[in-house]
C-alpha cells in the first residue's frame, strides 16, 4: 500500500514539474512583467480518485496547488484545486476548511494577475447564492460560477440528443434528476416549454413541490415513483438520487435503451455501474464546451487527467476563459452579475463563445464516442438477464458497437 501511495505521489509531483517547466508562455509573461495568468479555475476535487492522481499522499501546506494549464486566443487558464474533495463540502467543518482553502487560492491567483475567477464544482455556492461575502473581499475581480455557460452548452447537446434518438414531445417522457436545482430548473423550464413530458426525481422535498406547482410537472422523491421514461437528464450527483443498474431496470421502457445526458460532476450514473449495464443505456457527457484553439499543457496527459479529450473542457471553464478573453478586450463584463442563471446572461455568454469559438463537442460517453443514439434494442437482447449484459471496464462504449 505504501509503495502504491508512493508511485502516485512521484507521479503527481512530476506530472506538475513537467507542465510547469514546458510552459513557456508563462515564463515569457513573467520576463516581460505581464500577469502570468488570466483565468484561474477554483475547485475541489472530484473524488478521491483525482485526489490520488493529483496528490497522492501529499498535502499542500498552502491547501491548494496547480492543476491543469491551458491557453487559448492569448488567454492562459489555470486550474487551481483546494485540498477538498466533494464529500468534504456536506459538512459544516468540511465547508469552513474549503472556505480557507479557496480564498488562499483567490489570493495566489490575484497575485500572479488574474482577471476572473471561476467557483468551480462543488464550491459554485460556497460562499451563499451571490457570492457577496467573496466579491466585497476582492472587489477588483471578476467572479462566475459558470452555469450559464453549462446550461447554454447543457441545453444545446440535449436537444441534439433527442434529435438523434427520434424523441419528440409527443412520444417521449424525460426524467430530470435534481430538477429544483439551478441547471435542473432551467432544463425543466426549456423542456416543458416545448412542450415535452418530464417527470423530476430528487430528495429535496420541498423543492420537488415548487416545481410541480411552478411547472405542472410529476415529481417523486426516489425512482420508485418516476415511472417508465425514454430519457433522464442527470443535473445531480446527489448520492440520494443516483442512477444504478436496478433503478435503470426500473424506469426504462420494455425493449428500448434509457438516452442518459449526464451534466453532473461527478458523473450521476458512475463509470463503474455504467459498464454493469452499458447494454441498455446511451449515455451522454454534457455541459462541456470544444474548441480546436484550446490547447493543455502537456497536452493529453493533462485533459485525460481531467477525464476529457483534446480541445474539450467543462462549460464553466469555457465560460471562464471566455470572460477573461472579454476583459482582455476591454468589454464591459464585470457589471454583470454572473452568479445569476437566466436567459439573458446565457445569450451573452453565446456571444462570448462565438468571439473564443467554443461550441458544442461531438457526443461523447467518459471520453469515447457516441455514434449511435438508436433506443431500439436488438430483439436477441429482451429479456435477457441484466447481469448477463455486463462486461468489463475495458469495454468501450455500448454506442460504438
């Protein structure tokens, strides 16, 4: 076990080393006297999954250190993850040390000459709904949470996904997991706007009666109650509200696959239970953002780390980047309130995607592609024992076979 810490830790400090030596557009900015970054992404870490392969068994003294390197159009990014993990954050005292965590981190970045920075994963509402406590203590940057960004991404690989899957609303029901929060209402909102049938499942209680009242939809507080539906759009990783292999059992439709468009971070239906029952699900990554200008340092040693692929990032990065690339441009950008989520601030950031070029990836499930979005399953398949359908990590994709 501790030769096994031992590796991860040699390699995490050297996959730092590296990046930081090779990247040579910050050491130009640092001889010429110009900020050294742009962007900086705060985040926690996913899992202790991220945290073997970024730490090891180390732990900064400072509570934070460097992720990922990025540059696009001029702009550079960095990636700077606190000490926490997601789980972490449920608690009081978990959420006062992240809170330690990411203001150390807003000053090492204000020192090397950031514009914006990003509340990034589980830390998006960290310090309250407004981020007022945060913005007051650092007046002269520019703070987001991303989700516009997400959602705009979020709602335009949606809909492609329907397309191709032949789901209309008139012959389909979509499930929305965590529709009462904010990406979860805004899908709701657009789905039941065009007309379609959804049903929303979480464990906030009174949130699932908002929405029924606000939008008229079904709502069930486990999957029990959701029914049998065509697609789930998955806007939670709330562990109350996970999709599994029985629960998947239980709400797709006899001899069709579930399409799963899974936003959340970590992933809803988890890399392992999807490889349990690939056989019937289509799932789909979403809310990221593409753009072929987007480079990583060290190139797909780093976005595989990130469990992306090349020219891809997370919509709130994309958002991120995007914003400081106004900033650079002298664009009125920081009056805005970018922890609100609305149509309004979603056309914007379309706009400031177009500037960047950042636009939807090509579908994509845990980095493989998806080719296929066809539900129909193979008449051989039905009614075959779902534990006869696993099959091992290795496998890719069920869309590419």
């Amino acid at each position: 076990m501790f030769k096994y810490f031992e590796y991860h830790t040699i390699m995490a400090a050297l996959w730092r080393f590296i990046s930081a030596v090779i990247d040579w557009r910050t050491h130009l900015r640092f001889i010429t006297g110009r900020p050294l970054v742009d962007a900086v992404f705060v985040t926690n870490m996913r899992d202790e999954f991220d945290r073997k392969i970024y730490l090891g068994n180390l732990r900064p003294k400072c509570g934070h250190m460097n992720g990922p390197r990025y540059h696009i159009n001029g702009v550079i990014g960095r990636t700077r993850s606190i000490d926490s993990v997601t789980g972490d954050l449920l608690n009081s005292q978990g959420r006062r040390r992240a809170k330690e965590q990411f203001i150390a981190a807003v000053k090492w970045a204000q020192d090397n000459g950031v514009s914006t920075i990003l509340l990034a994963a589980s830390t998006k509402r960290l310090f309250g709904d407004d981020g007022a406590k945060l913005k007051a203590l650092f007046p002269e940057l520019l703070f987001t949470i991303g989700d516009n960004g997400t959602m705009f991404l979020l709602m335009n690989e949606t809909f492609r996904a329907l397309e191709k899957a032949g789901l209309t609303p008139q012959n389909s029901k979509i499930g929305i997991l965590g529709p009462y929060g904010f990406l979860g209402e805004l899908m709701t909102k657009t789905l039941v706007s065009k007309g379609f049938k959804v049903v929303g499942a979480g464990s906030n209680v009174s949130g699932l009666q908002r929405m029924k009242g606000q939008y008229g939809i079904d709502v069930s507080e486990s999957f029990d109650g959701v029914g049998k539906v065509d697609a789930v759009i998955a806007c939670t990783h709330s562990e109350k509200i996970r999709l599994t292999c029985e629960s998947i059992e239980n709400i797709r439709k006899e001899g069709r696959k579930l399409l799963v468009v899974d936003v959340a971070e970590p992933s809803n239906l988890t890399e392992d239970e999807y490889r349990k029952c690939k056989s019937v699900v289509i799932r789909q990554d979403a809310g990221n953002g593409y753009s072929p200008n987007l480079r990583y340092v060290l190139g797909w040693i780093s976005y595989r780390m990130m469990r992306l692929t090349r020219g891809v990032t997370f919509g709130c990065f994309a958002e991120t980047l995007s914003l400081a690339a106004a900033t650079k441009r002298n664009e009125s950008v920081k009056q805005h309130d970018w922890f609100m989520v609305n149509d309004e601030t979603m056309g914007i950031v379309s706009g400031l995607f177009q500037k960047v070029g950042f636009t939807i990836p090509s579908a994509r499930c845990f980095g493989e592609p998806v080719k296929r979005f066809d539900l129909e399953m193979h008449p051989n398949l039905i009614g075959i024992d779902l534990s006869q359908l696993a099959t091992n990590s290795q496998d890719t994709c069920l869309s590419e076979q």
